[in-house]
C-alpha cells in the first residue's frame, strides 16, 4: 500500500528512509531537515522501492525565491543526464540526481500525485533529487531559505558523507584522477587532465574529457571510473556525451581513440556494445579513423611509474619508492609494482650504483703525529 504524505505521517516516514539510507546519519540532521521540508511545505516522493526520499528540483527552486529553472539552468547541465534509479553524482553538489523521461517519469507522476494529493501537469521530463542532494541545493547561496537550510549544519553532513567513504573500500573518480595527475607529473608522459570541449550538442556549455593524451598520429580521450566499465557508462559518454563527434571536431583533422579505464576492470557487456561500435565507426565517421577500447587504470600507472624510472637517476628510486608507499597510490599502483621497484633498488646496492652512507660522527679525526722519539 503506498503511504501518503499527510502531516500526521510525513515526517516519520521521511526520517525512517533517512535513516534506512545512511543509518549512520546524526539524528539531529534527520530532526532538523524534516522540520524545514514542513515548515517550506516542500514536496517529497519515497521511490517505488521505499528507499530514497526524492524532491523535485524546480519546487526546491522556488523554496529558495528562486526562477523555477534556477535548477535546471545553473546545475543540471553540469551532470550526467540519466533516466536510470541509481542516479548519478552533480559536480558540486553532494547526493544523487535523476533526469526522469518516458516510463520512468509516468511512474515518478503516479506515485507523486497519490502520496501528495497534487499533479505535475503535463511535462516530458523532470529533474529529481535524494535527501542530500536537495539538501546541498538548498544551502547554496545567500537567500533567506538558503540561510535556513543552512541551519542544517553542513560540517554535520559533510563529515557523516566521509565517513561513509572512509568505512567504504570503494575508491572515487576524484582520489584517483588526483593521484594519475601526481604520477604524471613525475613523467615526461603528457596527459592534460580535465580537458574541456565545446558542446555543439548542447549550445552554450561544455564537456570535459578527463584526461587526454596527444600523439602525433592519434589523441587518445581518456574517461575513467572507479567501478567496474558497465554496458550503460560506454553508451552514455557515446550517445548521450557525444564524445567522439566532440572530439574529432575539437581535434580536427586527427585519428581519435576513446579509452575507458577503470581499477576494476569492464563487464563482459561493456566489451562485447564497445566492438560492435568499432565494427561500424567506418559508417558513422567515414573518413575519420576512430575507435574505442579499455585499458586498466593499473596499467596507466605502470606506465607512468616506469616512464619516471626510466628517465632519472637511481638515487630517487628509494623516494620514489617511499612515495607510493606512504601516500594513498595504492588505488592505482598495486603490490607487485612496489616490490619491482624495491627488487631494482636492492641492486643497485648490490651493485654498487648505490651506496648506503657510512655511520659517521661529526668529530674530526686528526693523524696521530709521530713522537720525537719515534723520529
């Protein structure tokens, strides 16, 4: 049976699917956030699963005093647009968001209008956004609902959303796009990082390529995620980011490979919609010589770290050794790279590239002089 959200029971079960999301939230939070969607009258929908509370992003906009596409103007172009339930992280903006179209957004209205008593009209596609991410839309800015949300105590969320991460073994997009930035550094290996293009596609804004590496017969487009490549990620950054018309035409004239990469490898799927994309990339872009292939994050940062060693001398391979150790590369240089370069550095001081200093004190050791007698 679906639960309306009259007064008498909102709030119990707003705070119940909080906590059934993240139990580990403070519950001064929770108490806080539900008083503030009463007292704003803000609408809610619990998913047809009852386990996220979702808010529409334009009635938050108008909460805030707000144009009623603030949202969908300032911070929904900055996602990855999708109709699918797991939703997808908004750059700056903390929580999920869905863009729901066709079955998806019939089933959202149905389940509006009988927990709300209220219709949404007739629309073909709408923005929705969890508890969080309502929440870090809501506090953005310095209207007076803004200040009120604020209330909310930010550091409280922020730090109970890293701690999730931190009790997580899951690594983010960002910890490892940080660390592929330091590696490379080290090298003479050029990759630009966070590289943006103009999207003819959608006039006005822009995509970003994650990183790109410029050869002089190919560019090669690199997007990286942290799980595991899905069937539904390639199709994305392909049919609905467009990356590679972006690309050959933001690099004009140049043959185009896009590489996804990950820590955690690809799904069969994934691999199997990647060939049939590059068994009909003559027809799509006759002329133009593109293709789309995987490569594991690992073996970038293999990459990465042998280009360094390669290129300088034996007495910073210990740093560098020490370095990977001691500084979180572990998401992206695993054990056996670690012992390789410990194995080279027991060499050298096998061989004498190396010498391991001599235990000195600082007093100077004059020659005994020979006694008169002696002479």
């Amino acid at each position: 049976m679906t639960l309306i959200n009259s007064p008498s029971n909102s709030t119990v079960r707003l705070k119940s699917i909080i906590k059934s999301v993240n139990p580990n939230i403070d519950q001064t939070i929770v108490n806080e956030l539900c008083r503030l969607t009463e007292e704003y009258k803000l609408k809610w929908v619990a998913d047809s699963n009852g386990k996220n509370a979702l808010y529409v992003m334009s009635e938050l906009s108008v909460a805030k005093g707000l144009d009623v596409e603030d949202y969908k103007k300032h911070w929904a172009n900055k996602s990855e647009s999708t109709s699918s339930l797991k939703g997808t992280s908004l750059e700056r903006l903390a929580g999920k968001a869905l863009k729901l179209e066709g079955d998806k957004l019939i089933l959202f209205k149905k389940l509006y209008q009988e927990q709300n008593k209220l219709s949404l009209g007739k629309i073909n596609q709408l923005w929705v956004g969890d508890f969080l991410h309502a929440y870090s839309y809501l506090t953005q800015g310095s209207s007076q609902a803004a200040k009120d949300f604020q209330t909310l105590g930010s550091v409280a969320i922020e730090t109970s959303v890293k701690k999730e991460i931190e009790e997580s073994t899951h690594t983010i997009e960002p910890t490892l796009q940080l660390k592929l930035v330091e590696l490379a550094g080290y090298s003479n290996i050029n990759l630009k990082f966070e590289v943006p293009v103009y999207d003819t596609f959608n006039p006005g804004s822009h995509r970003r390529f994650d990183f790109v590496e410029q050869l002089p017969k190919v560019v090669k487009i690199y997007e990286l995620k942290s799980r595991t490549i899905s069937e539904e990620n390639v199709k994305v950054t392909i049919l609905e980011k467009h990356y590679l018309e972006l690309a050959l035409e933001h690099y004009k004239g140049k043959s185009i490979e896009l590489i996804f990469t990950s820590p955690v490898g690809i799904s069969w799927e994934a691999k199997s919609y990647i060939q049939e994309v590059n068994d009909t990339t003559s027809t799509r872009f006759p002329g133009a010589k593109v293709k789309v292939s995987f490569i594991d994050t690992q073996a970038i940062s293999e990459r990465l770290v042998n280009n360094f060693l390669n290129n300088s001398c034996i007495e910073s391979h210990f740093w560098f050794k020490t370095k990977l150790v001691k500084e979180g590369f572990n998401c992206v240089v695993g054990g056996r790279t670690i012992e390789k370069l410990n194995n080279s550095i027991v060499e050298a001081y096998r061989t004498g590239r190396l010498i391991k200093p001599a235990k000195t004190d600082n007093v100077i050791q004059f020659p005994k002089l020979k006694s008169a007698k002696a002479a």
